[in-house]
C-alpha cells in the first residue's frame, strides 16, 4: 500500500455560493450577499442582532431558485464597516436598508427579517404595499 502525500485542494465556489457585494451608506461600506436569480423577485434577509448575513444560508439556499435572494450584513456585524461614533439606530439601520435597495435597483420586494431585522423591515419607510410583501 503506497502513500500519498498530496493535499486536497479547496473546492472553488459553486454557483449555489453567493456573491459578495458592497453598498454606501452614510460613508459606511456595508456587505452584502447576493445569491443571485435577477430575473426573479426580490427576496432581502435581514438578520437580527449579534449575527451576520451568512446566518441565512441553509434559507437562501432553499428560496434562490424562486427568488432573487440578498442578505445584508448590517452594520457593526459580518464583513460590513462599523459605524464611528456607535450610531446604531433603527432609524441608521432603516436608512441603510434603503440604501442597499436604491444600490440594487429593486422597485418591488419581500423582505424576511429575524428579531431585530423583523423589526429593521418592519420599521422601514419602505412600508408601502404597492412596492413590498410582508411575510410572517
């Protein structure tokens, strides 16, 4: 019985990986994952505090094939900056998601939030139903 030595190498990222994108928002660099499917509806995960936007992984995988699937990291959480001077509002974070919708270009969406990214969607100005789904 031989040996071998050689070493595995990483797999490279599979279409099922999401792509990761970057949105301004008061002189914030904010992250986000874009797990792609442009041509169906908008679909924005926002996680809730002390977490990320790759918590939504096992969802959005699940929901890319009928939606067009973004998860923000808000700020202070995941790859996105932190704020200066620890400006972490509901208003900051609203002003954020209207930011990562206006950078995107989506017009009409549904947005799925968990604790206090339920509280983020729910509290946006984006509250309008001709331009987005609440689903509980």
């Amino acid at each position: 019985m031989s040996s071998s030595s050689s070493i595995d190498a990483p797999a490279p990222p599979s279409s099922a990986d999401p792509k990761d994108r970057f949105y301004e928002s008061q002189g914030l660099r904010l992250h986000y994952a874009d797990w792609g499917n442009e041509g169906a509806p908008p679909l924005i995960l926002i996680h809730g505090g002390r977490d990320h936007c790759r918590s939504w992984d096992a969802v959005a995988r699940a929901l890319q094939p009928h939606f067009h699937v973004m998860a923000p990291d808000l700020r202070g959480h995941g790859d996105s900056d932190w704020a200066k001077g620890s400006s972490y509002s509901l208003s900051d974070y609203v002003y954020d998601l209207k930011c990562l919708v206006r950078s995107a270009s989506v017009h009409r969406m549904a947005i799925v939030g968990h604790s206090m990214g339920g509280m983020i969607g729910l509290g946006s100005e984006l509250i309008n139903f001709s331009t987005l789904t609440i689903r509980f």
